[in-house]
C-alpha cells in the first residue's frame, strides 16, 4: 500500500503531518486549523486515509488536507 500526503510524500506509522487546511470535524464542535502538527498517525486499510488522537479523540483525516512535517 502506497500512502502519501499532498505533496507526494510517503508516509508511515508514527510520522507526523501538519494540516494543510481549516477542517471542521463532522459530529464534533472540533474545528482544527491550518498548521496544527498531528504526531504519531496511523495508516488505515484505505489509502486515503490516516487516523490520529487529537486531545482525547481518535479522527480519521484525509491524506489529501495533510503534508508531512
């Protein structure tokens, strides 16, 4: 499986990626901003997709609004 963010990086588990947009997230007054640095993610079963704990929670965010730090 080949994961990259916006830029064509690859990415594994444990990298850490910077957000590239404001995103809010659906069924949660969660809103993250552009540059916020997530550490640690996770690959997931599709591609396009990487999860990660922010505060306490566990998201699912697109590679596409990602860049690797």
């Amino acid at each position: 499986m080949n994961v990259v963010d916006s830029n064509g990086n690859a990415l594994a588990d444990g990298d850490s990626v910077q957000l590239i947009k404001d995103l809010k997230v659906k069924g949660s007054s969660l809103n993250l901003k552009r540059g916020t640095v997530v550490k640690k993610i996770r690959l997931t079963a599709d591609e396009e997709e990487v999860e990660c704990r922010i505060g306490k929670s566990t998201i699912v965010l697109k590679t596409c609004f990602l860049k690797k730090s």
